[in-house]
C-alpha cells in the first residue's frame, strides 16, 4: 500500500484564517493611532513607568557581543559572571551582522557547537547530539523555522537538566525571543542572493496610543533553490505579539506564531569512504574494472542522496504563549506561562545503505530505500516561577532562590512508510526513476503522555559577590502514557515512571573585581522507558525487540570568566568532562527489519577545553569567536584494538568573527565583516576507519548607511571549500553550504 500524502485537518485552514486575523488586527490597531512618546504606556495607564522584573535581561550597552547578562542558567536576570557554568550568547547584533536567517549560520562562531544533520535546529555539542529545543525557556517540539523574531539564542554548554529538565547530555538550546517595545520602530528589509535566494522580512513594534498595551510583528517570507538537485526552500513565518502592562508590577505577554514551510530532506554530502560503512571492510574493485570516481573523497556537491522528486519536510506549526509576570515588592516575583503548539510534520526522504560498489561499468554506486513519515504533534505546558532576591549587612551576604515547576501534555499521531529505490550513480545520478518496493505503511501509531518536573534553584553570596554557592535540584517523572497500534487496534501502555533527580553543585570566587573562578558539577538524568529496538516497524511486530533504558549524563567543569575594558570585552575559559550512559541513538541500515534500529551506548565520553571571547576592543572594532579541543571515547574499540570515538568531532577548531566600523557620521556610515573558520579531520564513523579531511573556510561583508538606509553585502565561504559541519556516515554528512552571495537593503521607517 502506497502511503497517502500528508493531510491538515478540516480546521486547518480556519485555524490560519484565525490566526492571520488576529496579526493584522494588531497591526491595523497600531496604524490608526499617531505615534506615541516612549513613555505613552505610563502615561496612558495612569502609572508610573514599569519597574523591569528579575526575569528579563539587562544589557551593557558597551559591548556588541556576547551578555553581560544571561537568563537561561538561572531563569533570572544574572550577571554572567555569577554562573558557573560555561554559556555562549549569540545576540541580535551578531545575528545581523552575520546575516543569520537559519540556526546553523547562527552558531557558525561559537566554540563546541556545531550544526547537526537531520534534526531541526539541532546541534552537537561537545561532542553530544542535542536535539531539544526550547524557546523563552519552555520545551517546545523542534522544527526548522525562521530567526526573525529571535532576539538572542543562549547556549549552556553541558546537562543543565537542574533548571531545564529535559536537557541533554551536550546542554541546552534557548531561543529568546523579541518582545513588544515602548518606542515605535519599524522596519523593512528585503535580500537576494546566490541560487535564486529572496527574503523579505518586516519587524515593527511599539505602544498602542490610549492603552496600556504595545505590539511587535515579525513577518518572514523566504524562497529558495539550493546547491543541491532538486530541493528547494520556501517559509512563511508571522510572528505577533502584544505586551499589556497592567500596573507598574504586573505584565502580561502574548505571542502566536505561525510558520509554513518546506525545508531540504536533511542528509548532506556524501563522502566517498573507502571501507564499508560499519566495518574496517575495503570497498572491492571487481576484477578486470576501471573505477571512474575514486574513493577517499567528497561526492559531487550537487549529488543528492537524500532527495526525489517530490520529497522534502513540510512543517505546518502554530504556537501561542501567554506569560504573566508579577512583583510582590523589593524581594519577592513570580512568573506563570502557558504555551499551546500544534505542529505537522511530513518528511520525506531517501537514504542511502551500506555499503558503496561499484559495478561493471566501474560506475560508483550507493543502495537506497526511502521513508516516509508524517507526524503530528498537539503540546500544552505548564510553567511556573517564584524568585526571590535580598541582600543583607551593606551586600556583605545575599541570597537568591527560584523555586518552579512545568507540566506537559501531548498528544502525538505517527504513520512510516518504507520502500526501496533504485541504485543511484554517485557521478551521473538519475532521480524519478520507479522504485524497487513501493512506500508500504510500517507504523501507524495514535499516542498520549506527559511530563511534570519541579526545582529549584539557589545562589547565597558574601562580600559583595566575591564568593557564590550555586545549588539546584530538580525533580522529573513521566506521566503514563499509552501508544495505540491502529493496525491491530493494541495498546502499549507505560505507568508513571519514578521520580528523576538532576543535581548541580556550583562554587563561584571572584579574587578581583574582573576574574571570576568557578568549578560545577551537574548531572541530566532521565526517567526510565522502554524503547523499541527497530524504530520503523510496528511494537507488536513478532521481530520487535524492546528494552528498558534510564538515561544519566554527568559533568564536571571548571574555568574562568574575565570581564575587561568596563565590561566591554570578555574572555571566558572552560575545562570539562562529560559522561553518558544509556544513550539510544538511531543507525540507518538496510538490513534490519524497517531499515533502522536503535543502538543503546554506555561509557561515551567528551573532555576538552574551550576558550570564548566577545564584545568589543575598541568602539569601532568588535569581536566574537574562540578555539575547542576536545577528545572522545565511546564504548567497545576500533578494529585495530584501540578504543572508539565520538564521532565527527574534530579536535582542533578555531572560530573568528569581527566588526570595524569606520569613520561615521550621524547619517553615514561604512563596515566591514570577515570571518573564520578551521578544523581539523575527523572520523567519519564511530569504528573510526577513515578520516574525513579538515577545512578552513572564510566570510566576508560590507556595510553602508545613509540616513535610513542600510545596504550589506555579504560573501559566505569566501573559500568555496567543502566545510563538514557533522561527519556521520558515507552519505550523511552535514556540510556547509558553497560559496554564496547575498544583498541586503533595509530601511528603517
């Protein structure tokens, strides 16, 4: 049976006339009233102006990049250098200047992360797949969408699962995003670029004259080829939202997102491995044939093994968040959120097997089957905070404490279909030819579950923040839950798994006003379930196989943040060691019953050191960037005897990003950008036998203002090298994209 397309409920389309209906009516509300002084709020509410609660950030207005302040590790305004734990900050600046649209341009400058293949927005951290996404602090199902109303993205390197919950082992992924402003601001901007690329964005914001209310709109329309056949990007993003300040005490948020979009099948460039691809095995030549590719070597960068016509993601998502905060008084603020996703996912995609041939022709050849597998997902949470701050005897001892909790529900639907392609040629590939095997539905699964979690979280402080004591302790569990099989109408059913504890232990001592010391030790630890061995196939299958796994990820840290040039320019320093077991991840193969199945990995292991730099050197120059190294282990040992690797992790990389504006007037000004990037080779599977090469790839901009226009041109892989983000497999590498040009004009109303 061939699987039917993707298909939106009756009320999908009601859903977006809604939805659109209410961005517009914010809009149309903002445009009938004449623009307010910044301080229309307070005087139209009768109130004085709004006093800033604990919970939003507090930037110093001297450095470009990086925080001087963060609220993911602590979900409290906290000065950086009171957490000890390692964090990176990609703000709106940075964003802009790198021309970020997409999360893997966004991480490209910051040290131990790197964009992982497959998985929306996901990323490998410290040598960690992290796949988790959350956004203002909640846990929301992953996708790819657009940056445009993403203030700054917050990286904690290393299990945060004390304040999170759900984290895992390489850390934790925030997404800030923008929120409404008191001062009317709008603006536009439109960009072109190589293989056909336009984007048009819009970002307005500001009070609504005669309420207590202000607005911001985020509007994203993208279109796109790519360097590879066949596959194309399209995204629609409206992202509304409105700011109601009841008293100078009391706020409350409300944000709705929309997104459409259809997005590349994931699964990079392949790379041309001279052993099979789970083996030390060579690659035979028949006897007698003349090989026309060699191997050792990156395929074609327009092959694309991953790719039909007609396949790609399509992902149809609609969010609403509602946050209320409130302050009691001088000690004593509390936050209460809820959030609503409703998300739809179809992917359809080819994958290559095992192994690489070549046949008589001396044609170099890969195996594939495809898969499709159309998911829905309907997510409400529940999150709640309590924070209090107080000082005592002149700042000599001071005490801060967030006591919270999160509750999730979801209800999930899954249908997988299989089949079998035919062989596709590395250097002469032929798409659209019939398949072998037909998609065949394999998994059709209706599923109900949930979460609850609960923390806190203290930081006590001596002689004027000298010396910090960082404690936190969560508590999760998973709801039961029940997965229905609508083949044969079964029910798989789990209780309440027991209570998880993920403890984080934090000593902070500052010598001098600018140095801060920290050591940390944190565990993400995970409830236990039950996980089927062949993923693709149904769980009453007679071939079925589960297991029962319990998650545990250890970290152990220490370093030093140094603040200089008055808080302008920092440079952070971090040793760590992570530890996980009882880790399941999933190996494509052919071979198996549904083509893939789950490999459970105890004793994986990542250390390094990583060095951090950002903000600004001088007013006109600023800058981002730093170098990681970092060596793995994981379970078992390579063919020679030696033992295994994480892999696709180099050891060496080196990241720089900097900014020098020129001489600039009130209405002129001119910028240049460049950018750097290295690393060395990698393994490219975890039994480690054979390497994919190392790279260095460089970016460069300009910028021009005039009054209130802005023109950038920007230059990505300047170098136009093959830069491996993630090295999996024989046909699944995430690389970087060749070398692109984009022009922006933006214009500020």
């Amino acid at each position: 049976m061939s699987a039917p397309a993707a298909s939106a409920p009756r009320s999908m389309h009601l859903q977006r006339i809604a939805f659109v209906a209410v961005a517009f009516s914010i809009v149309s509300a903002t445009q009938a009233q004449p623009a307010p002084k910044p301080d229309a709020l307070a005087e139209n509410s009768g109130e004085t102006p709004v006093t800033l609660d604990v919970f939003t950030v507090r930037e110093n207005s001297r450095r470009a990049y990086g925080s001087s302040n963060l609220a993911s590790a602590t979900r409290l305004n906290t000065p950086a250098e009171n957490v000890p734990q390692s964090i990176s900050v990609v703000n709106a600046a940075l964003l802009r200047d790198i021309g970020a649209y997409g999360y893997d341009q966004a991480m490209r400058y910051t040290p131990g992360v790197t964009q992982r293949q497959n998985v929306f927005d996901g990323s490998v951290i410290r040598g960690f797949l992290v796949g988790n996404r959350y956004r203002n602090g909640f846990l929301v199902p992953g996708y790819e969408s657009d940056l445009v109303n993403i203030d700054r993205i917050e990286v904690i390197k290393g299990p945060s699962a004390s304040i999170a919950g759900s984290s895992e082992s390489g850390g934790f992924v925030n997404f800030i995003t923008k929120r409404p402003g008191l001062v009317e601001e709008t603006s536009a901007a439109v960009t072109v670029g190589s293989r056909g690329f336009v984007r048009g964005v819009i970002d307005a914001t500001g009070p609504i004259a005669g309420t207590p209310l202000a607005y911001r709109l985020n509007v994203a329309q993208v279109n796109s080829d790519t360097w590879r056949d066949l596959e194309r990007v399209r995204k629609t993003a409206i992202y509304p939202s409105l700011l109601w300040t009841l008293s100078r005490d009391t706020q409350l948020l409300v944000e709705l997102e929309y997104f459409d979009g259809l997005t590349p099948s994931g699964f990079g460039l392949p790379y041309l491995a001279p052993t099979f691809n789970n083996t030390a095995t060579p690659v035979i030549i028949p006897a007698g044939v003349t090989p026309k590719i060699g191997l050792g070597r990156w395929g074609p960068t327009s092959l694309n093994t991953s790719g039909e016509p007609g396949m790609g993601r399509s992902i149809n998502a609609y969010s609403a968040f509602t946050t209320l905060t409130h302050r009691f008084n001088d000690v004593f603020s509390a936050r209460q959120a809820v959030s609503y996703v409703d998300l739809a996912i179809d992917a359809y995609r080819a994958a290559v097997g095992d192994p690489l041939a070549y046949d008589a022709n001396g044609d170099l050849f890969f195996t594939r089957t495809s898969n499709r597998t159309v998911t829905g997902a309907k997510v409400a949470r529940f999150q709640g905070d309590l924070a209090a701050r107080h000082n005592w005897f002149a700042n000599k001892l001071g005490l801060t404490a967030l006591l919270g909790y999160d509750l999730g529900r979801s209800k999930n639907t899954g249908l997988t279909s299989a089949g079998v392609l035919q062989n596709i040629i590395v250097a002469s590939p032929v798409y659209g030819l019939p398949p072998l095997q037909p998609l065949s539905r394999t998994v059709d699964n209706n599923s109900k579950g949930g979460s609850f979690g609960y923390f806190a979280n203290v930081q006590l402080s001596g002689f004027d923040d000298r010396v910090i004591l960082t404690g936190g302790l969560r508590r999760d569990q998973n709801k039961a839950s029940w997965t229905r099989n609508n083949f044969t109408g079964a029910y798989t059913n789990v209780p309440t798994s027991p209570r998880v504890e993920s403890p984080l232990y934090g000593l902070t001592i500052k010598p001098i006003k600018a140095l801060a010391l920290y050591a940390v030790k944190s565990e993400a630890g995970a409830a236990s379930s039950v996980r089927p061995i062949y993923s693709n196939i149904p769980l009453t299958d007679a071939r079925q196989i589960l297991v029962t796994v319990q998650p545990l990820t250890t970290n152990d840290e220490f370093g030093l943040k140094l603040n200089l040039l008055d808080g302008a320019f920092a440079i952070n320093l971090a040793h760590y060691k992570i530890v996980q077991n009882d880790n399941v991840r999933n190996q494509t193969d052919n071979t198996v019953p549904g083509g893939a199945f789950n490999i459970v990995e105890n004793g994986n292991v990542a250390k390094g050191w990583e060095l951090e730099f950002s903000g600004n050197v001088t007013r006109q120059l600023a800058l981002v960037g730093g170098y990681a190294r970092v060596e793995t282990s994981a379970a078992g040992f390579k063919p020679n005897g030696a033992q295994r690797e994480l892999r696709g992790m180099p050891e060496h990389k080196f990241q720089g990003f900097a900014r020098y504006d020129f001489a600039a007037t009130k209405d002129r000004g001119f910028a240049v950008r460049a950018g750097i990037v290295y690393q060395t080779s990698v393994w490219g599977r975890a039994e480690n036998t054979y390497r994919v090469p190392g790279a260095t790839r460089f970016d460069l901009g300009f910028d021009y203002r005039r009054s209130r226009w802005i023109h950038s041109l920007t230059v990505e892989n300047l170098s136009d090298v093959i830069f491996p983000q993630a090295a999996i497999g024989q046909g699944s590498n995430t690389v970087d994209a060749p070398r692109t040009v984009y022009f922006t004009t933006a214009y500020k109303f």
